[in-house]
C-alpha cells in the first residue's frame, strides 16, 4: 500500500467517524458561549432594547402617569431644538482637536522614546508622563478647577508674575472651552505615547536596518517601514480616544458644569441632566440611542479598520 | 474552535445572535411592559403611608409606643446634604436618638447617613424612591423637590403624621415657613415636609473696616454724608445707597473687591441671588395658579431686573459669574471682599474665629418696588425632612420618633448651639435670639412674611431650573448680552415643559422649539 493510499484510508475513516463526533461538536462551543451570551443579553442587549422601547415613550419618574407611546416624537424634538445641534457640533469639534492633539503630541513624544531603552533614567519619566493617564477624570477636573481658579490657582498667579495679568480660565466665553480641552490632551496625550510606542515596537529591526543600509531619509524610513507597520496599532488608538472623547462627561461636568453658559455643554452632559437631573426616561433615552448610532458609527470604523488589517496579514497565493 | 467552524456544525454566528437578540426583546418588552404596569399602580404603596391618618391602636405614623418596638433593633439610613453643614447636625446628634428611643421605647436604633451635594442629592434618592426602594429611610430634601417628592407618592404626608402627634405641629414664626418647607401645591393647605433648617438672603459686612476711622473719613469726603456703620442703618437701606458703600472698598488694583454675589450655574445659585430683583421690583417669576410663564418671567421689569443684576458685576472679583456659596466663604474668609450676599445659615462658616467681632450681618439691601417705596422680597433658602413612603412600620416607626425627639426642647437647643437656626414662632421669639448669633437679627427679619419668597415647588422643578441657570449663567459670562432674549428663552422653554407635563392648558409661543438666547 503506498502511502497515498494510507492516506486516503485514514481520511477516510476521518470522515466516517465525524458523524459520531457531531453532538458533542455542538453541544461542547454552545456551552462555552452559553455564560458570555447570557452575560451580554443580561448587561448589554436587554438594556439597549429596553432604552430604545423607552424612546418612543413619553416617561418620566416624576409622574404618577403610566408610559405613554409618542412615535418618533422624542427625535422630533431633539431634531427640532437647535441646543442639541449645538451639542454635537461642540462634541464633534472637541472630539476632533482633543484627538489631533493628543494623537500629534504623543507621536512626537513616543518617536523620542523610541529607541531609549538604555537611556538613564526612561522608565521614571516614563512613569511620570503616563501618570496623568492612571488619574482618575473626577480628581483631573477638581485640581484644574482650582489650578485655574483666578483669586487662589496657582496658574494664575504664575500667569500675573510673567504677563501681568489673570485668565478666567473656566468662566470666559473664549477661554473655558481651550481650558477644559487642554486637561483632556494633558490627560490623554500618555495614552497616544503608549500607543505610539507598541505600534513602533511591532516595526521589524531588520527592516529597519536595510532602510539605514539603503540610506534613506527619515521621512522615507517614516513612510515606507515604520508607517506600513505602526499603523494599525495607532489607528487602534486614534479611534478608542475618539469613542472616548465623543462621551466626555465626567472632566466637564466637574470642571464648567457644562458652562459657562452653554460653551462647554458636550452632548454626554446634556444627556446625564435629562436622565438624572430630570429624570426624563423618554427623551433621554431617545438622546441615548442617538448617541449610541454615533458611537456605533465609530466602532464601525474601527471594526473595518481591523478587518483591513486581518486581509493584509492574511497569507496570500 | 471557531465561529466559522461552528457554522460548518449546524449553528451559525447570524443564529447565534438572532437567537439573543429575541432572548433580549422578549426580556426586554415583558420588562417595560411589567414597568408600565408598575408605574401605572397607585404610589405611595408604602404600607405605613397607606395607612394614613388612621388613629387606629397601633398606626406607625403615630410613631412607638411602650410596647410595640420593646427589644427591637431598627438601622435608619438618612440622606443629607454634603457640604451643607445644617443638614449634617442630625447625624452628629444621632446618638442622643439612639438613647432617646432606647430609654422611652426600649429598641436599638442605629442611624447612618448617604450624602450628595446639593444639585445631587435628589439624583441619588430619586431613583431609589422610583423603585419603591429604602435605601433611604428619610431625607433631608431642598424645599423645590417637594413636588416632585409628593407627587408620585414617594413621600408620607406630612398631614398624616401631625393628625397623630399634634405635639410636633410648632406653630411657624412665620407663613414663610409653612409656605417654603411644607406645603405642595402652592396654595393649597397639603403639608409634605417638616421644617429642619430654615434659611433666608443677607449680606456680611466687614465690620472692622466700617468702624475704621480712615475709612470713614474718605467716605464722608467722597459722598458728604457718614459711612453707616450699625445694623439699624443697614436694615432699611436700598441697594443704591448700599452700591455706595461697596464701591468705596472695591479697590481691583489691590486685589480686593467690594462685593461678591452668587452667580454659578451649578443648581439654583445664580436664581436664588437674582430672584430678589426680580422679587422686590414688582417682577414674579410665574402664576403658581395658572402655571402661566410667558408674559410674566420676560416682562419688561424682568429685563431691568436682569440686568441690574448683571451691573453689580462691576464690583465683583474675576471669575465671579461662577462664584457659589463655597466662593464666597472663601473669598470672605480669606480677605478678598469687603460683603458678600450670602445665605445667612452659612454664618457659622462667614464668621471663623479670626473674623469674630468683625464681621456685621445684614438683611438684603431693599429695592424700590412698584409703590415707589424700598421693597425687599429675598429669595428662601432652608431645607425640610421627609419620610420615605415605603418605609416597613418598624423603619417608619423610628422615623417618626426622630422627629418628635428632633422637635424636643432640648434638641432643638443643641441644634441652635451647633450653628442651625430656629423656625418655630417660640424659638424665634425666644428672647435673646437676636443677640444670639450675628446673622440672627438679619435672619429674623428677612423671616418676615413678606420679606422673603421661595420659587416653584413643581415636580418639574429640576428640568425648569436646569433651562434657567445655563441662560442666565450665560448672559452673566458674556456668551448672551441680550438680557430679553434670554428671558424669552428661559419663558419660552419652561413654559413648555410645563404645558408638556400637563400640568397648564398655557402653550409655549409659536416656535418656541428654534427659540435661542442670543
């Protein structure tokens, strides 16, 4: 018997045998599910069903009044009130230069880290740097609150000693919505850095060594070696601090309380006063599920990202 | 093995989901549907509150007696204000309860607190009470959630524990009290809250630096008249004459400012320091009756009112439109301004050790009202208690014993020695009180019926108030200059909220929906 056919037989018998192995084949991976999908249905699908049921009704917890089905009327509203286009048009611009920022200065910061594991010294300015990161939003939003505070902060004082004069950093129309911008790319640069160094850490050493050896520019070494391989990591990383940046609440709400005026009032705090000040379950569910679209939007994006990724990874012939 | 191989067994990844996508509406439209049916059932199912004022032999709104809560042990949690240090004396006074009870009715009783600031607070317990819950045994609420706190029944009638135990119905010093801690509707007799702290609007004065005589001599030669110096030259005086006062110690080039006002957009700061103005010049912020806004919020004393307002900035340090009660303790305490308008229950705070014998407090400067004559209507400040609804009869039970031992004569004296203030008419009365602390004439006075007015205890309170602050907090940063438009706005919304709540038949103007502040 030659070895094909040895084979053959075997493949054979494979085959013949699976039939046997078909209810244990079943029932073995939907019982490994079983726990993550009741946990996901529990946490996760029944919510969103139950907020998107609320949506559509009139309800609030201040009530005796019974829930009453309104249709679409809830998104009317919000389409209708021009604060809530305010909102998004503030969240979409904060979104967009807090990740800009944090994306350009924490590239700039993790290329000189790059490199410098034997430099004296990196793991402690390491540490420092990351330090804003580990910092919870609720303690960054009550020092900058005082840091900025113009009769007692201590940027202030500085502020009077080199330029003469003090900055109402959280209540002037022009600088509260820089200020609160500022201690978000102040808190979240670090995560970019951290990015920057794992995407810059998957760059091959022999690549990088045949680009020295061919003697190209850095901006050449830049775009054809390290970009080809960093940039998933840093996509990766660009859109977890854009989901992130889009429900900024917590930094806000505690430093302006959305104000002054309204110059600060980023949808996500909008939606905490509707669902918590208020209680209005109903329009704040329908601004939730909006809210929701968006951020599904995002992970759309970043879903198809990672999808690219797996197809240029994927073996090819 | 993967999702891909899982397929090839029969099961698909599109099955899989689609099979918990139905698991989870089914979940999900039997649990609105059982919420719907929940909040469609009668509130205040509590089993005490159910009972009413039934004087029946063992009702727990009449609270214990020698038998029925003998070798018991009840655990209280009470929810007070942070930050807020009246509402805070109950707890530091919590074990005297705990032997009270022990000693007159023999059970254990241990008493524990759950705090949030101010604006948070009603967030916290709110829910709790939605869910029928006793988280929170009882509560010390702001006098605007009164409303929302009876209306979907999560609160006991105040009534109902009264019919049982008249020895805790104090005869108020004034309406005030009654009207502000108590009473929801507005201008019915339908009592819901127990007056805990009452509070009322006054000014603190650097008194050291009235009595100095170099300032009284600049003041003399600037204005040609004597700088006042006494409470009894204060009390009547209007804000044009107190305006001159502030101006001669505004001096911003030393960093020391004449006045500071509260104007933060956090809860109802910036309202409670402009509803004076409005108040006291003939303005009023709505018919409680008809629920009418419009018209009335926006009037055109309203916009001068508004505006006053905002003039008084001129006086005030940087960053005043985000100044709240803990600024200006700050501010006054640490020498930064020579007065502040200021809650008069904070003296305790306005007056540390080092200021003792310096300081002299005022009531609200007066305005000219409508008969040309100086007028003062200063907003109410102060909170009441109230009873959670669902409380079990042995909860409910020690619950009312806290309030009958709160409203004892001698509890009542060491809340007083701890800083709080008194609302009965015997207490206010009392002699000496005036002399007792130096915010207590101030705040007897600005007691008075007719001195002081609270605002809506509506349910929508919150959603009203929210509208409110954020307009009026931006005309006092700059964002909106047009102190009309932002009362039109303000109108516009509320009276939309209300006519949504349906609780008027008075429609918001056409088009108030793309209605903005400008």
């Amino acid at each position: 018997m030659s070895i094909i056919e040895e084979h053959e037989i075997a493949l054979t018998q494979t085959t013949a045998a699976q039939p046997k192995m078909r209810t244990s084949d079943k029932l073995f991976p939907i019982a490994l599910l079983t726990p993550v999908l009741l946990f996901f249905i529990i946490l996760n699908v029944v919510p969103t069903l139950w907020m998107l049921g609320l949506s559509f009704y009139k309800f609030t917890l201040m009530s005796l009044d019974p829930p009453k089905f309104i249709g679409l009327d809830n998104y009317i509203r919000i389409y209708n009130d021009p604060s809530f286009w305010h909102g998004f048009g503030r969240t979409f611009r904060f979104m967009v230069l807090a990740v800009a920022f944090e994306t350009v200065l924490g590239g700039a910061i993790g290329f000189l880290f790059w490199g410098s594991a034997n430099m004296p010294g990196r793991r402690v300015a390491l540490t420092m740097l990351f330090a804003p990161m580990i910092i919870t939003p609720v303690a960054s939003g009550l020092f900058y609150r005082l840091i900025y505070d113009p009769t007692f902060g201590v940027a202030n004082y500085l502020l009077e000693n080199v330029i003469g004069y003090k900055i109402d950093f959280l209540t002037n129309v022009r600088w509260a919505f820089p200020a609160v911008l500022f201690v978000d790319i102040w808190m979240w640069t670090p995560f970019m850095i951290l990015m920057t160094l794992a995407a810059l850490g998957s760059v091959p050493k022999a690549e990088m060594e045949a680009a020295e050896v061919d003697r190209l520019s850095w901006p050449q070494r830049f775009r054809y070696v390290i970009l080809p391989h960093a940039k998933f990591i840093l996509m990766l990383g660009i859109l977890l601090r854009t989901i992130d940046a889009f429900k900024t609440m917590d930094l806000v709400f505690l430093m302006t309380n959305g104000g002054p005026g309204s110059i600060t009032e980023l949808i996500a705090v909008a939606l905490y006063r509707y669902a918590f000040a208020s209680l209005n379950i109903g329009f704040s569910s329908a601004l939730a599920v909006l809210l929701l679209i968006v951020a599904i939007a995002f992970t759309s994006v970043y879903l198809y990202i990672l999808n690219l990724r797996r197809s240029s990874e994927a073996p090819t012939g | 093995m993967s999702i891909k191989k899982l397929g090839s067994t029969s099961l698909t990844r599109r099955q899989l989901l689609r099979s918990a996508a139905a698991a989870g509406v089914g979940i999900s439209a039997s649990g609105l549907l059982a919420a719907c049916g929940g909040a469609a059932a009668p509130a205040g199912g509590g089993s005490a509150s159910d009972a009413g004022a039934d004087a029946g032999a063992d009702n727990p709104l009449a609270g214990s007696n020698e038998t029925n809560m003998q070798g018991k042990t009840v655990a209280l949690t009470i929810g007070v204000i942070a930050g807020w240090p009246p509402s805070q004396i109950p707890i530091d006074l919590a074990p005297d309860f705990a032997a009270w009870a022990k000693e007159k009715f023999g059970y254990d009783v241990t008493i524990s607190k759950s705090e949030a600031p101010f604006a948070a607070l009603f967030q916290k317990v709110a829910p709790t009470l939605a869910a029928k819950s006793t988280e929170f045994n009882m509560f010390i609420s702001d006098s605007q959630w009164l409303g929302a706190l009876a209306e979907p029944g999560w609160i006991v009638k105040a009534d109902d524990i009264y019919a049982l135990n008249p020895e805790i119905d104090l005869e108020p010093y004034s309406d005030l009290v009654r009207n502000t801690y108590q009473i929801y509707p507005d201008g019915s007799d339908n009592r819901w809250g127990f007056p805990q702290m009452p509070d009322d609007q006054g000014v603190y004065l650097r008194l050291d630096m009235l009595e100095d005589p170099e300032e009284q001599a600049a003041f003399e030669a600037k204005y040609g008249k004597p700088l006042p110096t006494t409470y009894e030259e204060y009390e009547n005086m209007t804000m044009d004459e107190f305006e001159e006062v502030v101006a001669h110690f505004h001096r911003p080039d030393e960093e020391f400012y004449g006045t500071a006002i509260m104007q933060s957009k956090e809860y109802d700061f910036f309202s409670c320091a402009w509803h004076p103005y409005a108040y006291s010049t003939g303005g009023a912020i709505w018919d409680p009756e008809t629920q009418q806004i419009w018209d009335i919020l926006n009037s055109d004393n309203n916009v001068k009112a508004l505006e006053e307002f905002k003039r008084w900035q001129q006086y005030q340090g940087p960053g005043s439109a985000d100044y709240g009660i803990g600024d200006m303790i700050d501010l006054f305490t640490q020498g930064k301004v020579f007065s502040a308008f200021q809650w008069l229950a904070v003296g305790l705070f306005m007056i540390p050790d080092e200021l003792k014998g310096k300081v002299l407090a005022i009531p609200h400067p007066k305005f000219i009202g409508p008969d040309g004559n100086p007028n003062i209507i200063g907003a109410m400040g102060g909170q009441p208690w109230v009873v959670n609804a669902f409380n079990d009869d042995d909860q409910m039970r020690a619950c009312v014993d806290l309030l009958k031992w709160w409203y004892t004569d001698e509890t009542q004296a060491k809340f007083l020695e701890r800083g709080g203030l008194p609302w009965s008419k015997a207490a206010v009365e009392a002699p000496g009180f005036e002399e007792s602390t130096p915010y207590a004439r101030a705040f007897k006075y600005m007691l008075s019926d007719g001195n002081s007015q609270d605002f809506w205890h509506h349910p929508k309170y919150a959603e009203m108030l929210a509208v409110q602050q954020e307009a009026f907090n931006g005309y006092a940063t700059g964002q909106y200059t047009d102190a009309k438009a932002v009362l039109d706005f303000i109108a516009a919304k509320q009276q939309a909220i209300l006519f949504d709540a349906g609780t008027t038949d008075i429609a918001p103007p056409e088009g108030y929906e793309s209605m903005q502040p400008a």
